[in-house]
C-alpha cells in the first residue's frame, strides 16, 4: 500500500522539453515540498510529474540585467547560501533561512512557494516587498509579470496551464533595506510583515505588507523615510481582512499584526 | 524504475515503483525500519535521513530522487556496533522518553555539527524547530548534543 496515487515520471534538460509536457494533468516539480502532501491528501492526482531538476536554465541563480535571477530550481536553502545573494541582495537569506524547517530549506524552493500560493508562505511578502517578477514560459512564448499581480488569491495563481514559472528576477536596489518579522508559535505564522525602505528618485518609500493573517498579502506604501509607526499599523491593519483559523481569531490577528507592523517599522529605522 | 544509490555505504539498485516516497523504500524495501513515520507532512522530523548529507523527510521525498544520491540512516552511524558520539550522548544525557522521534532529532543533530561542528545552543534550538518529541524531553536533546559537538571536536 502506497501512500502516493500512481503517476508517471519525466526527467526533461531543457525549459522546451518541460513546456511540451507541461499541463494542470502533468506538473512541475522539484522537492514536492507542497505537491506531494496534496497528492497524498488526495486534492491533487496528476497523471505525471515532471521533475525540474536537470533542467539546467533554471538550477541556478544570477545577476541578470540588474536584478538576481533566481532559477525555478533553486531550493530555499541554495538561494540564501548563494554568493551573487549575499552580496546583491543581503536582506533575503534571513528571510529565507527562516522559511519552515531545514528539511523544507533543502527541498523547497522559492518558484513552488510561489505556485502554490499558501497565504501563509513568508516568501511572497517579502518577494512583493522586493518588487520581484516572475517569467512564465509557454510554448507559445513568454511572459513577466510581478509576484504582487502573480498571486491572485489563496492557493490561486495568474500561471496559466501550459505555463511554466521559470524564474523570479528580484531587482537590485542600491540603499533598500528590508527586513521581515513574523510571529509564529506552531508550524505556520500567524502573520508575517515584511518591511522595506527605498529611495524613489527625490522621495522615500516605506512598503510594508503583511502576509499569513489573510487570504492575500496587504500592501500599504508610504511616501515618507520614518512614518508614523502607529499610522502606519492602524492604516495596515483597517486594510486587512484577517480569517478566523488555527493561528488565531481575526480580532487576535488584527491585533498581532498592528504590534509586528510596529516593530518591523522600528527595526527598519535602525537598519 | 531502476534506481542506484548508496544507502549507509553500501550500493544498492533496486526497481521500485515511482510514487514510492524514501521511507517507503529504506523501510518497506531495505528493511532500514530505524526511519519512523509519523506526521506525514514534514513537520515532525522523525522521518529524517541525509540525502548526499542534507536532512531531509522521508515521508515526504520521492524515493527515485536518491537516484545517483547517497543516503544515510539512522542504521548508518554506529560503526561496527560502537555508537556514533551524537548517540552515545543522547544515552548519557537520557535524551529520550519513549524513543520514537530519537532517530529524526539525531539524524538531524548529524546534519547540524557535519555543517557547524561547535553549534552554540540557540543553534541548536533553531535548527531543531521542524522536531517534535511529544515526552518534552528538549532539554536533554539540547545538552545531548551541545556534549556530542564538545566530544567530537574537543
């Protein structure tokens, strides 16, 4: 008796390859961090995988075009261990050395974080906060979009079905500071807020937004280098429309969130 | 499909079919029952075994992803009967209750001190986040394995 339904198995080397085969019946892996508990919780039962990891245009990450390039291949754990990372873009490895355990750092990666849309997922506040995009390649040709317009909804994507998320290009923003707090107690947060500062031509952007406490992240930008702490946490929190779920009441949430918000904000001060 | 690997030294190519996970193979094919199962969904760790040295869930791995891999479980560390260090001080500390997460946390605490040989014990706290030991039994884990680092590093 097996625990997983029965599929086929592709091993393709080349984005071609992959996107001939690709389909909602045939899907994209590389750890089966997410994929394989909803095969085995029977919500998913594809007629094959295909496994992303000789696939050699996206194992890796780069500068590209003044951004870092980071290939749908790359787990959690290689990203934040990554040279061109820790120089280019400092803020992201705490971030990423934080995301579920170290079992989910080796195997998961940043692209399946993405397509599965888990509210709860620390990486797409703050890859929103980044102003990341991600390419989508079909046969027909390719697409990019951002991560904010990306993530439509819980577990709810703009990828279409023959689409494949072949990388994410996070911009490399000279001065940005960023940093991401979250409050967790079990295996998932309760709300997780990712802060960023960046100079936009004469002005200062203050970006924060707040993911986990509700279905979809709440972005809030303030023109302003130092904003009001408690403005900005009272704004953020009237933005958000927290659900009720293991991780707490909306009441509770709406109140974690205006705490952490806070002290994001006053740890950015300091960075 | 034929998978080839090395599992705790020794080479092994089997046909297993491909929805197999890796604890279905070291447990139900190998016999390597050390490996436990128990959440399913790599939150609790006592599945871990080290796949080319990196902890991963066994419960949750595809097993043909150790193909060309090697594989390390809890079977492997003792050599030739004598206990690894990180096992001798988990019996000296009496780091175990009923025993059943013991495999995953020592599994986990090999990845740990083969990455950072003297881990300080917030390292070890952090890095032990994803195991559970439903005895409560954390504080001799954590000194069991601050004491196997001083003892394999002196």
């Amino acid at each position: 008796m097996s625990v997983l339904p029965p599929f086929e198995l592709h091993r393709p080397t080349s984005i071609e390859e992959v996107v001939e085969l690709i389909s909602w019946d045939d899907l994209p892996y590389v750890g089966g961090t997410e994929l394989l508990l909803a095969m085995r919780a029977g919500l998913l039962n594809p007629r094959s995988l295909i496994d992303l990891k000789g696939v050699a245009e996206i194992t890796g990450v780069r500068a590209h075009n003044g951004a870092v390039r980071i290939g749908a291949a790359v787990t959690h754990q290689q990203a934040a261990t990554t040279e061109v990372i820790s120089e280019k873009l400092p803020e992201l490895p705490p971030v990423l050395l934080h995301v579920g355990n170290p079992r989910v750092r080796w195997s998961g990666t940043l692209a399946g974080n993405l397509c599965f849309a888990e509210p709860k997922s620390d990486v797409i506040p703050f890859l929103i906060a980044l102003d990341a995009t991600v390419t989508l390649v079909s046969a027909d040709g390719s697409r990019e979009m951002s991560v904010r317009e990306f993530i439509i909804g819980p577990y709810f994507t703009a990828r279409t079905e023959h689409e494949l998320l072949a990388w994410i290009d996070i911009p490399v923003v000279p001065g940005r500071r960023g940093t991401y707090l979250k409050y967790q107690v079990m295996e998932r947060p309760t709300v997780g807020v990712a802060a960023v500062r960046l100079d936009e031509g004469d002005s200062t952007i203050t970006r924060v937004v707040v993911g986990a406490a509700g279905e979809v992240p709440v972005v809030h930008d303030v023109d302003h280098a130092h904003p009001d702490r408690s403005a900005v946490a009272t704004a953020v929190v009237d933005a958000l429309e927290p659900i009720d779920d293991l991780t707490g009441s909306s009441d509770y949430k709406r109140h974690v969130t205006a705490v952490y918000v806070e002290r994001a904000l006053e740890k950015l001060e300091r960075m | 499909m034929t998978i080839r690997t090395v599992v705790n030294g020794r080479p092994v190519t089997e046909p297993i079919p491909v929805r197999w996970t890796l604890a279905e193979f070291v447990r139900d094919r190998l016999g390597l029952t050390g490996t436990k199962l128990s959440c399913g969904m790599q939150v609790c760790g006592v599945c871990t075994v080290l796949v080319d040295g990196r902890p991963v869930s066994a419960c949750s791995y595809l097993a043909v992803d150790v193909d060309g891999c090697e594989v390390t479980t809890i079977e492997g560390l003792a050599d030739a009967g004598s206990l690894h260090p990180i096992q001798a001080a988990f019996v000296d500390h009496f780091a175990l209750q009923c025993g059943f997460c013991t495999p995953g946390f020592i599994m986990m605490a090999k990845s740990l001190l083969d990455e950072n040989p003297r881990p300080t014990r917030k390292d070890v706290v952090d890095y032990l986040d994803g195991n559970i030991c439903r005895c409560t039994g954390y504080q001799p884990i954590i000194d069991a394995i601050v004491d196997a680092s001083e003892r394999m590093t002196p």
